[in-house]
C-alpha cells in the first residue's frame, strides 16, 4: 500500500494565534483514519488545510503537504481547483448549510462532474450515484430544503463522490443525525471503501464510533496531535494522558448509578496558550519540563505519543 | 414559463401588474398603428380641446350599433369653451385610413387601429398646440418605458460586476472600487444629474438626447447599486455552500456568478424593479427642466412639463396631466411586481 497523503510539520495561524502547531500524519491508499477530539481542538481546520480552503485569515505558516507525492502546498489556486473534488472530496459538518438553496440537488452534483460530457450522461450519472448512496432519483429534482438532514448528508456524500476521488475528507458527517441515521452513513461510508477505492479521513468527536469505524485514530487537543495509533490499540490502552481521561469518561465505561465523569480544567483558548504542552494545565502526572517545552512525537511500538511520560525527559 | 404560474398563484396583484406592464410595453411599440394622429399633428382650431365622448345613443335616444363621436367647436377662444355640435354624428371605423406613417420604422402603411372619417377624435384631448394626446401618450411611452429599461439594464450590468468583484475578491481590488463608488455618490444626484447634462452642448438631436439621459441616469444609478451587491457579496461568499463549491473545485468566476450573484436575487430583483420608476422620473425632471426630451418628439415628462406652474391649464384643461396618471400605473404596477419576483425568486416558497 502507498501513502496518498502526506503532512509534514505543519503549522497553520496568523501573526496573532497558531491554531494548528507542527501537524504530522500520513494515509495510507484505502484507509479510514479518524480524528478525535473535543470542540474547538481544530478538527474542521485540518481538514480545510488540506484542500487549501482555510478561512481567509489563516494560512499554511510552514510545513509540506504531499498528495500522491505532489507537493500541493506549493500548488496554485488554479492549480488547486483541479484537485479539488476530482481527487479529493468533503463533505461538511452541516449539510443544510452547504448546499445552495437555489439550486436542485441534481443540478448542484451535476455541477461538479469534471468531465465534458453531455447533459443526459451527467444526469445519468448523478441518478446512478444518489441511488448508490440511497436516495430515490425524486431526490435529482428538489431543493435542500425539501430533504431531511439525513437525505441532505447523503446527497452532500454524493456530491462529494461525483468524480470518484481517491480521498474523502468527512467532517462530522453523523454529528447532526440521530442514532439509525447516523448508522445507515458510517455504514454507507465503510462500504465506500470497497466499491469505490478511497481512503477516508473521519472528524468525529466520538471515540467509539472511531474505534469502530477506522483502521487508525489521531487524538487531537488544541491543534496539536497527541496520540496516533491503531484504533484497537488506542482505544483499549491509550497512552497519553488526554486519551486515557477521554476514554474514561465514555458512557459505556460506567458503572451503573455512577456520577458522570468529566476531565477537569477548561479547553485553552488559543489566544492564551501554555507555553510547554497544552494539555499540561489539566494534566494530573505533570512535571516542570511539561509546562516548558512542546513533547516532540515520540514513537512506541505501531504508536507516537506527544507525552513527556514516555521516553527518557522526566529526570532532566 | 413556470414563474408566471408561481407568481400567479403567490402574489395575484403582482401578476396583474405584470400584464399592464406588457400591455403598456406593447402599446409603447404600436404606437404607430394605435394612435390616430401623429404625435406633431397640430390641429390648430381646437386647442385645449377636452377629450371626446364617445356615443352609442344620439340626440334622439336613437341607439346606434356603431358608436360615434360628436364634433367639438371653440366658441370662445379666450376662454377656451367648446360646444358640441349634436346635429352631425361621426362613427368610429376599424381599420380607417389616414396619413402615410411607417409602422415600427418599417413597414408603410395608411391604416391605423381605428380612427374617424369625418370630425376628429381626441380620446384624451388635445394640448394648447392642438396635439391629440392619446397619441402623444402613446408614442411618450416609447421614451419613458424605454428609459426605464436599458437604463437599469446597464446600471445593474455595472452594479452587479463591480460590486461582485469588490467584494469577492476584497483587499485593494475593493479599496478602489468602492472609492470610485463614493466619488459617485458623493453629489446629490440630482445636481449631478444637471452637471452631467451641462457638459454636453444643448442643441442634440432627440435620439442623442435620449441616449444621453439615458447614459447620466444609469451613471448615477449603479454606484447605489454596487454598493449593495458588494455588501451582499460580502456576506454570501462566507456562506458554507460557497465553501462547498470551492471544495467541488469549482473555478473563481462561475462562483462568483453562479453561486453568489444569483443569491442576490431576492434583492436585487427587487430593487431593479423598483428603480425603474426612478428612471421614469428621472427623465421627466430633466424634461421639466427642458433638458430633456425635447419637443416636439413627446415623453411623459415633457408632456407633464408644460402643465406645471400653468393654472390656466391645470384648472381648465386637467385631461393635460393624463401622462401623470401613466406615469403613476406604471411606477405601481413595478413595484407590485418586484414584490412578487422576490417571492417567486425563492425556491423556499415554492
Ligand atoms: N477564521 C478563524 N480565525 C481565528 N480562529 C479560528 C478561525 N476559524 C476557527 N478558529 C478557531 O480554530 C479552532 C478550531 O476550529 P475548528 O473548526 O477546527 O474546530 P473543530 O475541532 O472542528 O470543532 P467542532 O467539533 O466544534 O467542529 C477553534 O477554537 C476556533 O476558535
Ligand atoms: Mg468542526
């Protein structure tokens, strides 16, 4: 298996706040990763890095991007829009929003189809495509607003598969759903992988729901990656402090008549960060070196932790 | 052809209005062949001559199939009192012949849409020349309707691409852009107007006239208008389906002019239809003030023109401001219209 994508070192802000700092990962071809982690850690923001639609007062500050070894952080806006929905689709947290209410559904997926072909092939194909994900060929003809949530999300997934790309990034895809909904998407979106060939980056801040869903899960807390690993692994022992709290206080894990567990401590706003490691405020095995320096990724086993914890920084 | 059953069955007024407002276009181009005198045909024995009644019963009770008119005469030219003369009758006829005009510009022809053989008809009287305003009304249309359309053509052409740029794009582009705008809307618009005016010589033909005021009125009127589009702009390029359309890879300009201008719509179709009266006005300042269309060709506004500040006219002969009336339907029948576009132009009340 290659690696389709790549992140080196990425740092992604203004002069005033870094909202992501030194983001390393890789996917693999046919994989699910997920990223995990509260409100607000910059899940949204990683994934708009990695189509370049950052919101206009963010930039890419340093750091490489690698897709199909192309280095897209060098790459034109131009340039940009030929990968955009043809290699690499989104689908977005909130569907209703992100589709056109002026437009029919099929209009809008329609739109998308890159290559010049005549109207009865793309209306062919988008038909084909929506009962792929579901939907009913009706559903070719209404407006966002006709749909449910669910309806919009699957049409919102077909919008994003319209060109067969090789990488879906899916923002909270099931975040606004409830439970049987949600269900029918992850399971939609796991048989995806096998009809259509894709790797899949997965937002969600529902651990579980990873574990089950992907091959790998990333943890990330204030636009850092804490953890990475495989996702049994990271779930049935998690390294890093933050994951272990986060996993402790999954509903699944309690006893019954339990009082609700919650990690104490505030989310660090990004204006104000701790110097060292962000979590440190929070963090109960916390040492001196913690509240000074960033932990540089540390690699155990099929793992890498950012925790002063392992390796050999606690004496010094 | 679905948005006239929408509009028909959301907003009744506005689909009404939308017929008069074809009906008066369609007047406007068939002016030559509706009309039943020229517009410079003076008749100069009756002057201020009011409008003519038309009868099915003469002075018998005597009822006849064909209505007809009755001659007017001036017995008091100082006074300007006309009789009717019931002893002769003179039927109205489809189709009659008169003088050789060119309908449209093209097409000769002899026959117009009715007309009498004897005596004369003045459906909406005549002006102190002896002019029958029916038809001036008529071809006055052609200006004023016109007016209103090309003009708000070309200022919504220049609101919509610059303000669409200014604030797509933002940054310097906007900076000075909206610079240029506030240059514009700096003057009162309608000192401006006159300034525009005053640049240009006085002795134009009516066509450069014409294309003249229409030039100084959309001037005036984009810079409003891209102001808007830009704020507009502004707020929707930071909605998420435009996100989403840049994330289909879809290029800067169909954006632009797929995604965001035709959100505008609800808005701006509106307020096209409402500045057309704006122009209509506009036109009949400038004639008020004789920088206008100039006599003898006729518009709305320099019909209007002549009555204001004349009591002599206004109290003797009130069928003069008939052109007001025209002025006054068309200006409602837009505004019931842009009310009803806005509601069709939203796929949420379908
Ligand atoms: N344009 C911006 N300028 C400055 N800060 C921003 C901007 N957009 C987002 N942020 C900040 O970046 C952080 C990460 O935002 P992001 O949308 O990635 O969160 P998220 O992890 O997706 O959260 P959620 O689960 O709620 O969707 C947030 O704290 C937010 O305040
Ligand atoms: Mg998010």
């Amino acid at each position: 298996m290659g690696k389709i994508l790549e992140i080196k070192n990425v740092v992604v802000g203004n002069e005033e706040i870094k909202i992501l700092r030194d983001i390393s990962f890789e996917v693999e071809e046919r994989e699910i990763i997920s990223i995990v982690g509260e409100s607000g850690c910059g899940k949204s923001i990683t994934l708009r890095t990695i189509i370049k639609l950052l919101p206009q007062n963010l930039n890419i500050l340093s750091g490489k991007i690698f897709f199909e070894g192309l280095e897209i952080t060098k790459l034109k806006e131009k340039e940009m829009q030929n990968i955009r929905g043809k290699k690499i689709g989104m689908i977005f947290q909130e569907p209703s929003s992100f589709l056109n209410p002026l437009f029919t559904i099929g209009n809008q997926i329609e739109e998308g189809i890159n290559e010049k072909v005549e109207k009865d092939k793309k209306k062919e194909r988008v038909i084909k495509i929506l009962e792929e994900m579901g939907l009913s060929y009706n559903v070719y003809y209404q407006y966002p607003h006709q749909l449910s949530g669910g309806m919009q999300q699957r049409a919102m997934i077909a919008m994003a598969l319209i060109n067969n790309p090789v990488l879906l990034l899916a923002d909270e895809p099931t975040t606004a759903l409830d439970v049987t909904t949600a269900f029918g998407i992850i399971s939609l979106l796991k048989n995806l992988i096998l009809i259509h060939n894709l790797s899949i980056i997965f937002v969600t801040h529902d651990i579980s729901l990873a574990k089950y869903l992907s091959d790998r899960i990333f943890v990330m807390y204030a636009g850092i990656i804490v953890e990475k690993g495989p996702s049994i692994e990271v779930y049935n022992s998690p390294l890093h402090p933050y994951t272990q709290k986060l996993i402790n206080c999954l509903p699944e894990k309690y006893n019954k008549g339990e009082k609700i567990k919650t990690i104490e401590g505030e989310v660090p706003s990004f204006k104000n960060l701790p110097l060292g490691c962000p979590f440190s405020p929070r963090c109960e095995i916390k040492n001196k070196i913690c509240e000074k320096r960033i932990p540089p990724e540390i690699k155990i086993g099929n793992r890498i932790v950012r925790c002063f914890k392992y390796g050999n920084f606690m004496e010094s | 052809m679905n948005i006239f059953v929408r509009l028909r069955k959301r907003n009744f007024i506005s689909y009404i209005s939308l017929y008069i407002i074809i009906f008066l276009y369609s007047l406007a181009i068939l002016a030559d062949f509706i009309s039943p005198y020229p517009y410079n045909k003076q008749f100069r024995d009756t002057p201020l001559c009011p409008p003519t009644k038309i009868n099915f019963f003469d002075k018998n009770g005597k009822f006849h199939l064909r209505p007809f008119v009755y001659e007017y005469k001036l017995v008091n030219p100082s006074l300007n009192k006309y009789e009717i003369d019931r002893n002769k009758i003179c039927p109205i006829y489809f189709f009659v012949k008169g003088e050789r005009r060119k309908i449209l510009g093209l097409f000769p022809s002899r026959r117009y849409l009715f007309g009498v053989k004897e005596g004369k008809i003045f459906l909406f009287g005549t002006d102190m020349h002896g002019r029958d305003i029916f038809s001036r009304v008529l071809y006055g249309a052609r200006i004023s309707l016109s007016i209103g359309i090309i003009g708000v053509l070309i200022s919504f052409f220049l609101g919509f691409l610059i303000g669409g740029i200014s604030g797509y794009f933002g940054g310097k582009i906007d900076n000075v852009l909206m610079r240029l705008v506030e240059i514009f809307m700096m003057f009162p618009s309608f000192y401006l107007m006159l300034a525009l005016r005053a640049v240009f010589p006085l002795n134009l033909s009516s066509f450069q006239v014409y294309l003249l005021i229409v030039i100084i009125l959309s001037l005036i009127g984009w810079a409003g208008l891209a102001r808007i589009i830009r704020g507009m702009v502004l707020s929707i390029k930071e909605e998420e389906y435009v996100l989403s359309a840049k994330a289909l890879g879809i290029p800067t300009f169909r954006i632009i002019f797929r995604h965001i201008i035709p959100n505008t719509f609800s808005y701006s179709i509106t307020a096209i239809t409402l500045s057309i009266p704006g122009y209509i006005l506009g036109e009949s300042t400038l004639s008020l003030l004789g920088l206008g269309i100039q006599e003898p060709y006729p518009s709305w506004g320099n019909m209007l023109s002549v009555c204001i500040g004349n009591l002599r006219i206004l109290s003797n002969a009130p069928w003069m401001l008939i052109p007001g009336f025209f002025i006054f339907l068309t200006i409602i029948c837009f505004n019931f219209l842009g009310d009803g576009l806005r509601d069709v132009c939203d796929p949420k009340n379908w």
